[in-house]
C-alpha cells in the first residue's frame, strides 16, 4: 500500500497499454460526446482529421483508466480532487495503442491525516507521438489510524 508519503517528487510509474477501437470511439461518443467526427466514419471522413478520431474526453478517460489499473489498486486513495490542465496533442484514431506514465509532480502533506499529490499523465501512440497530457490533483491518505490497510474496491 503506497501512501501520500511514500510518493516521491520525480517517481514515474509506467501504464500498461489499451488498444481504441473503432466501435468504442463511436459507442463512446454516442453516450457523451456526440459529434460526427466520432461517430459518423462517413462524415469523419470528409472532415478536418480525414477521419474517425476518438473524443478527447474518451482519451482522457483511458488515461484514468491506465492509471487505475497500474497505481490506484496499491494506493491508499481518498478521491480526485481537480484536473488542472488537459491538452490533445494529436487524434487518436481506430486502432491506436496507448500507453504511458504517471510522474509525481507534487506532494504536500497535511495535518488531517491525508496529503495532495499532484500528478503529471502523458499517453502516448504506438509511434512514440504524445497525444495526450494530463496534470491532476488527487487526495490520498497519509499512513495512520483512518488509512485502510487495502482501498476499497
């Protein structure tokens, strides 16, 4: 179990990969980010990226979900707490094969028994091309009476 002070300014954790596919972009972007760029192969292809491109916020979300599997499962997590920067560096197009890592940027612990750590995501494609970073905040407890021995699952 890691805890908000056992994360070192400068610690990097490697993500494991996700494949997108093209039915998840679409299936995706029909629930919450509708626009024909990523939901309409047809259209896609007439627009601006010459084709379907997955939603920013889909990317986003295997960016957490990298995160999750690769850290969160050992980390004594309280909550998010604010995204403070986003920026899509390149689409994400059907097939493509993320990964990448999450670097501790910050960490400051607090008198309540918890610290914030702030942390610095970049996704890259199977070419090595950054498509995506990510700064966030996140509560985690510190090592003590009210951390959980395991987080709950």
């Amino acid at each position: 179990m890691l805890y908000a002070e056992d994360l070192i300014v400068g610690q990097t954790f490697a993500l494991g990969s996700m494949e997108v596919t093209a039915e998840e972009i679409v299936a995706f972007a029909r629930q919450w980010d509708p626009l024909p760029m990523h939901t309409d192969p047809e259209a896609a292809a007439r627009g601006h990226f010459g084709g379907l491109i997955a939603s920013g916020l889909h990317t986003m979300g295997v960016a957490i979900r990298l995160t999750v599997e690769a850290l969160v499962g050992d980390l004594a997590v309280v909550a998010g707490r604010e995204i403070r920067t986003l920026r899509l560096h390149r689409p994400v197009r059907p097939g493509t094969v993320l990964t990448g890592s999450v670097e501790v940027t910050e960490q400051r612990l607090r008198d309540d028994g918890r610290g914030v750590v702030v942390w610095a995501t970049e996704l890259h494609d199977g070419a090595g091309d950054r498509v995506l970073s990510l700064v966030t905040e996140t509560v985690v407890f510190r090592r003590g009476a009210d951390a959980p021995a395991r987080p709950a699952s």
